[in-house]
C-alpha cells in the first residue's frame, strides 16, 4: 500500500494531468456533434478492425473442416452428374450403372519416371479396390493397381502400362490414352482414323467403353497431331487439364457393375 501512495506521490502532476485530460476530452465529445462523430467513427473503425482480424484467424483455423465439406458437396454432386449422364447414353434396357465415389488424399505422388505411381490415404477398410478409377476436379489421374488396409497406390496416366479408352468430345471417335515418357504435362492418344477432323485445341475426354471411367470425364486438349508411319491413323498429343506436380485431393470411382460387364465381354471372346 505504501508504494502505491509512494507512486502516486512521485508521479502526482502527471496523473492529473491525464485526468484532466481525459475529463476535458470528455466534455468536448458530449458539448461538440462533430467530435462526438469523430470519435463514434473511430471506436467503429478501431472495433471492426479487430473483428476483421478475429474473423480471419477463426476462418483460417476452420479451412480444413471448410475443405472436408467442400470435398463432400463434390463428391454427392460427381455422384449425381456421371450417375445421370450414363442413363442419358443407354439406348437399350441393359444393366444399369451406378457409380459411387468416396473422396481421398494423396500422400506421395511422382511424375518424373518411366512409371510413375501416386500413394493415397484410402485402402480396402474405406472400400477401395484394384482397377476403380481415381480423378481430380480437373480430370482422370490413373487407376488404382494395389491396396492394403488403409492406403493405396494408383497407376498415374504417366506409366508406360497406362492403357485408357478416350475419345475427342462431342464424337464417337475413340483412340488408346498412353504415354511416351517425354513430357509430364502431355499423353499421347493413338488410333484416331485420318478421316477424323481434328482441331488444335479439341476436348480430349474418357470415352464409353472402359468399365472404370464414366463417360466424357475430362482429360485434356490436342496440343499438336500428325499422321503416323502407316498414314492410316494419328498421333495426337494431349496437354494435360491436371497439373500432375501439384495434386492434393482426389475422388476414387467404383463401379459395381464392372465385373458382370467383364465376365459377359469375356464369355462372348470365349465363345470366337
């Protein structure tokens, strides 16, 4: 107590000075409109300032719960279109399809060898099995070669043993999707006739006879196309939508009915 008297002692023209400061600070805010605004304007600046910045740091700390619901709406609405784009295409009373996605992570991704592989954070405990489709938002990434309980590795387009059934959008001019292993922003589509239009700058996407991909996902663009030895078809180069060196979240495609669509294809090989 006594060096809080001591204080005051010390410092008493100082205080005072303040005190009276404050009190006539006071008095002109009350007597004068325009001060009384002023300083509204400033408490409010000064308030919504620091609110701002509150809101800011709590929408930074909640972008990962933001993203895991973004993914979500993505995944029923993915869901819905492929879903709905096959009924379009089905002419005959045939099986129907009903894909299904369930969404993932990439851990480890490469892209720069013969035979590239890309590891995700979902395996057969999530429901993921050998040859189900994996894409992004952008288009196809690969298909998945091998899982264990909770993780899975995915044969990416860029592999010499990528073999993908892809079409020019728009057509049923369907071709072979490989890679040459030259660039890692560029596959290669193979059998397109030489009666075929093309265009520089044509929509590449999956085409209806593969039993892993739906119909029409997208792929790329032609970046530059010429006819092969044999004249009798081209060789198109793709330039890839998906940035293969910056993947993050994937979607993995099952199709329930691919393995009665394979044991009917491979009854009717039988049977030649």
């Amino acid at each position: 107590m006594q060096q809080i008297i001591n204080f005051i002692l010390r410092y008493k023209i100082t205080l005072l000075y303040l005190i009276l400061l404050i009190i006539s600070l006071a008095f002109t805010v009350q007597s004068h409109s325009y001060h009384r605004s002023r300083y509204f304007n400033s408490a409010n600046w000064l308030s919504g300032s620091i609110y701002n910045t509150m809101d800011d740091i709590s929408n930074y700390f909640s972008l990962g719960e933001i993203n895991r619901q973004l993914l979500e709406e993505n995944l029923r609405l993915r869901s819905l279109l492929y879903n709905a784009d096959v009924k379009d295409s089905m002419e005959l009373d045939t099986v129907a399809l009903n894909y299904t996605l369930l969404s993932a992570r990439i851990i480890k991704n490469s892209y720069s060898n013969q035979d590239n592989y890309i590891t995700i954070n979902k395996g057969e405990n999530q429901g993921v099995k050998q040859d189900m489709g994996v894409i992004t938002a952008l288009g196809i990434l690969g298909i998945v070669e091998k899982t264990s309980n909770n993780y899975a590795a995915v044969q990416s387009i860029l592999n010499t043993k990528s073999n993908i059934n892809a079409k020019i959008k728009g057509t049923n001019n369907f071709g072979s999707l490989k890679w040459n292993t030259k660039r890692f922003d560029e596959v290669q589509l193979e059998d397109i006739p030489r009666l075929v239009k093309l265009l520089v700058g044509d929509t590449i996407v999956t085409g209806a006879r593969s039993s892993i991909f739906p119909e029409n996902i997208p792929i790329g663009t032609i970046k530059k196309f010429d006819l092969n030895t044999s004249q009798s078809s081209y060789n198109i180069d793709v330039q890839l939508f998906n940035d293969m060196t910056n993947l993050k979240n994937v979607y993995i495609i099952d199709n329930p009915s691919r393995v009665e669509i394979l044991e009917l294809e491979n009854e009717l090989n039988n049977d030649r």
